[in-house]
C-alpha cells in the first residue's frame, strides 16, 4: 500500500482527470483502489489476467480490459497513465497513448530488461511528461511537508479503509512455499496475493 501512496502522491491525480492504470498486480490494484477514491472523469485498466480484471472493476474501475484490446482505447485520451506492468512494451504503449500534456508515472521496475521508447514525432510535440516514482524516497517538493512516517500513517490508514483483504486468494503455510512459487511462476492467472502462514 505504501507504493501505492507514494506512486499517487508523485503522479498527482487531479479532479475530473482520465486515468489510465497499466498493469494489476497487487500495487495495480492497491493504486486502483486509491484512484478510484477521487472525483475521476474515468478510471480504466488494463491487465492480461481475467481475475486482476474482475478485482479491478470491483474496486472502482471505470472500465477494464486485456492489452489485446487496446486500440479501443484509441479516443479515451488520458490525461494521466500509470504503468505498473513491470512491461517495456507497456511504457512505449503509454508513450504512444500519451496525448498533448499528459503524465506518465512510472512504478515499474524492469531490472535489466532493455527499454526501447517511441520519443520523436508525439512525443516531443504533445510535451509528455514521464515521472520516476520509487517508494525509498519521497518527492522533493513535498520535504517540507511530509516524511516517510507520514506517508506511512496515510498508508496504514488506507488499509484499514479498502477492501484488500479481498486481495488475498491464497493462504499457505510456509514450509509450502515452494508451492507458491510454483503457483506465481507457472499459474500466474489463479492468483493475485498469495500469503505465507506461520
């Protein structure tokens, strides 16, 4: 939940503002569920997993469809894209979606893997905005008023509020945890939070 607020609190939501989430994950679905607390014009996201999908529109969203189906997005016109996908593609997908002074926020970490991004033609001419959000550190414009126990605070207090625990689809002890591993790597599609009991 703490990536979550912090991935808002770079990202900057405004009031009325399209949105689109890219990638729902737990931090893509915790980041769901906080948007969809604001006063959007829409909320949509896209996620390759029918059950990341469901959980999504129960937690708010406007609309919700795989990335095979992106180019009915083609008139949507965000205003702001979040990527969480872990996905290069997604990123050159949001550049390319991005229309004139959009924001991108970036959550994803993509280790090693190469990112190639379409940065001529409209992306230059729309003046697309691409922000880091990396939650061991805050925001240099918001020091003066804020520190990680703050941020904290409002995350704890977001827990308590959202429905996450309907996140949780499974429960394991720990001494399975091969078997969670398993389930992530090779099932990716039956699960969505999977915990470890002890």
């Amino acid at each position: 939940m703490e990536t979550a607020v912090n991935l808002l609190m770079d990202a900057r939501p405004l009031i009325g503002e399209r949105a689109l989430v890219l990638g729902q994950g737990v931090v893509g679905l915790l980041t769901t569920a906080l948007l969809a607390q604001f006063p959007l014009e829409q909320l949509v996201v896209v996620d390759g997993y029918a059950q990341r999908l469901h959980a999504a529109r129960t937690l708010g969203a406007t609309r919700a469809l795989p990335p095979d189906e992106l180019a009915a997005l083609a008139a949507f016109d965000p205003d702001l894209i979040l990527e969480l996908s872990s996905n290069p593609a997604a990123l050159a997908s949001a550049v390319e979606m991005a229309g004139f002074g959009a924001r991108i926020a970036v959550g994803s970490w993509y280790g090693q893997k190469p990112v190639t991004l379409p940065l001529g033609g409209s992306f230059h001419r729309n003046r697309v905005q691409i922000v880091s959000s990396q939650v061991s550190t805050l925001d240099g414009r918001l020091h003066n008023r804020w520190d990680k126990a703050r941020r904290l605070t409002v995350a704890w207090q977001q827990l308590q509020r959202l429905p996450v625990q309907t996140l949780i689809t499974h429960r394991l002890p720990l001494e399975h945890a091969p078997a969670a591993y398993r389930l992530l790597d090779q099932q990716p599609d039956q699960a969505i939070q999977v915990l470890f009991t002890y």
